[in-house]
C-alpha cells in the first residue's frame, strides 16, 4: 500500500485533483487514495448533517472511478468518534451541529482539543451507520476509514462515567467494525493513536493514550487496518512492531517533514513483516494547494502543502 489522504476538492480544483489521481498518482507509485470526507457530503439519508460546500454523490463516484480506472484503491474517511468541533460552543458542524444531543459534553462551553460524540447516545450508531452506508453504497468503495484518533472527551457524560475508557472506545469501535466489515462487507481502518500507550511508548498524549483508551487494544477485531501516524523525526517508533505483534496490519503515516517522513520508513523498513502493509501520506490542508504543490501547478502554495508535497516524493523514492 502506497497511499495518500487527501481532502475534499472544492467545485473549482476537481479537475486538478481528477488529473494528480490519473497522472502523478500511477507515475509515482501510489496505489491508494483515502479521501477525507468528515460530513462534507451531500448524505441521502441525513441531509441536514452535511457542512458547506458538501461533495455530491456524482463528484464522489466520479472521484472513484477516475481512481479505478488509474489503477488506484478508493477509501473514503469520516471522522466518528473525536474530531466533532472545535474547542469552543458554536464550532459543532456535521453530526453534533445537526445533533447537540449526541454530544459527550454537552454543557461544556470549552474543551480540551475538540468535541466527541457521545458512544453510548442509543441513537447515535444508528445515524452513523446510515452516513457510512450512504457513501459506499455511493462510490462503491471496497474500504472505509473511520478516523477515531485524538478522543479526549471520552467517560464524561452520565452514560458513558464510570465505564472505563478503554471499554468505551472497544465497544464503539467493535459497532462500527460490526457494520463496516459485517454489514457492509468492506475492509475497516482507523488512526492507531488512542491503541498506544503513551508512557510506555514515549509519544505523550496525542500520537498515544494517556486516558486509558490504550487499553482496548486487545478487545477489538485483528481485520482493522492500524494507521500508524507519528510527525516527527525520531529513532525508533516502537508502535509499529507493538501493532504487529498485537496482531494487526499496520500502515505508517508520515506528514510534512520529509526529514521525519524519512526516519518513520527507515523504521518500518526495519521490521518488514506480512501485516506492514505500506505507508499513508497524510495532508491535513487544501488539497487543492497539495495538488498544485505536487503537480507544479500554478501560483507558489502555502507552506504545509510545499511540505506535503516533498514528503509526497519523499515516500515515492523511497517506499518500493
């Protein structure tokens, strides 16, 4: 697996982003695109989640099937557990905008980082399955990524206090695989941050766990595909060995320093095995300027996409 994570195009960079699927992508070496949707979507089911500007199902099939007719892999990616909001009251979009009830904190006017939804409200897998039906049924996609990484708000409302957090976390996780894989018949990956420990490993408490999460590691399904996602140039990343050895197939995620993209493949270069499936480049900006950035295109691009975009070749030289 080669792969890259990209944002939704706006109405005006979709041909730009049609061109660095059928052209660069191939060219390059990378077999895979996860497209980072959140609730930027046009759901039949739920309209009234969708945030501005939402991607039609004609755009998002068009986007698949430009993907496979390049020989390229289609995954769409939601956010489904943290990543909700911002820090402050009046930042929910998607699902908690539309929602404020399945909101974990619900009575806080400020969080730590962003806002959960809350695992246990009893109709929130409902709506969630119905998003996650709505674009695979949409773009035919063999793969769905769930997100699931930074979740801070966790164990906080009356439902949820008192349960574990690493209870919590399994058993979401473990309805969401029960839909994605059972239901839906597709492969399930997520971001890996909250199954690390954030002591014992040495990341802190975001690239890990410091809340307890780490502990469901061993309570969800070994057919989830761990996206393994560290930024900074280290000597050892020990995740990558722990994950394997737990039993699941890992994909390493480098960002914007190619320096540090470097040192996260030198690593998994070094412990190769049959559940290293490859690497993901993340891009966490405009996929527009990553586009340009990549493709050459245009006007100068702001600095993370200048950086993605050397990371980008980075991983194409030097990731077989």
């Amino acid at each position: 697996m080669k792969a890259i994570c990209l944002g939704v195009p706006s109405e005006a960079d979709h041909p730009l982003f049609l061109r660095l699927v059928a052209e660069t992508l191939p060219a390059k070496g990378y077999d895979t695109v996860v497209l980072l949707i959140r609730y930027q979507y046009e759901f039949r089911s739920h309209p009234e989640i969708a945030t501005q500007n939402p991607l039609s199902p004609r755009r998002a099939r068009e986007i698949a099937n430009m993907c496979r007719r390049s020989g390229i892999r289609f995954i769409p990616k939601m956010n489904l557990f943290g990543h909700q909001s911002g820090k402050e009251r009046g930042t929910e979009d998607g699902l908690l905008r539309a929602y404020p009830d399945f909101d974990e904190t619900p009575d806080a006017a400020s969080v730590r980082y962003c806002r959960s939804l809350c695992p246990r409200h009893p109709q929130v897998s409902g709506v969630v399955r119905d998003l996650i039906s709505n674009i695979l049924d949409d773009t035919g996609a063999d793969a769905f990524h769930a997100g699931c990484d930074e979740v801070f708000e966790i164990g906080l409302c009356p439902r949820c206090r008192g349960a574990g957090n690493h209870r919590l976390f399994a058993e979401w996780i473990t309805t969401l695989h029960e839909h994605i894989v059972g239901r839906c018949g597709v492969e399930m990956l997520i971001w890996s941050d909250r199954l690390l420990d954030g002591a014992a490993t040495g990341y802190g408490e975001w690239e890990a766990s410091m809340n307890g999460t780490h502990q469901a590691v061993d309570m969800i399904p070994k057919d989830i595909i761990c996206c393994d996602w560290h930024y900074g140039e280290r000597e050892d990343y020990p995740s990558i060995y722990f994950l394997t050895a737990r039993g699941f197939r890992v994909v390493v995620c480098p960002w914007k320093d190619p320096k540090a993209t470097e040192s996260l493949l030198a690593c998994a270069a070094r412990n190769k095995s049959e559940r290293l499936l490859g690497v993901l480049q993340t891009s966490w900006c405009n996929p527009g300027n990553v586009c340009r950035s990549i493709l050459g295109a245009g006007e100068p691009q702001d600095d993370t996409s200048r950086g993605v975009a050397a990371s980008f070749e980075t991983v194409a030289q030097s990731w077989p």
